[in-house]
C-alpha cells in the first residue's frame, strides 16, 4: 500500500491499556523513544494488535507543538 505520510516509525509495541473505547497503544521507536497513539477498541481488535508485535506508526499532522 502506497501512502503519502512521510513521518513513520516502526516499533514494538510495549504495552495496550484499554479503555470503555479506545485503547492506548505505546510503541518503542527505538533509542529510548515511545509513541503513543490512541485508537479505536474496533481497529485495535480489527489489526490483532498485542504486545511484542512490531508496526508502524504513521503520522500526519498539520501543526506541531512545542512547548517549554
């Protein structure tokens, strides 16, 4: 599959907590580094997620935030 989002990073996934809703997906991106995302409990039960599972998080984003 083909797509346009330039920012992906691939992990592992360290840890799932679910929630009424959404489940909350951390992924290790490497060198010391985790991304959160937070997804419906339909995808997360749709893509098979679990822990250990390696995948890539896409992300795409019209503005960042930096904050000190």
């Amino acid at each position: 599959m083909k797509m346009s989002i330039r920012n992906q990073f691939t992990g592992k996934i360290l840890e799932i907590v679910e929630g009424q809703v959404v489940a909350k997906v951390k992924v290790d991106i490497g060198g010391g580094n985790t991304i959160v995302s937070v997804i419906t409990l339909d995808a997360e039960k749709e893509l098979g997620l679990k822990v250990g599972d390696t995948v890539t998080a896409l992300v795409k984003s019209t503005s960042v935030m930096i904050e000190k």
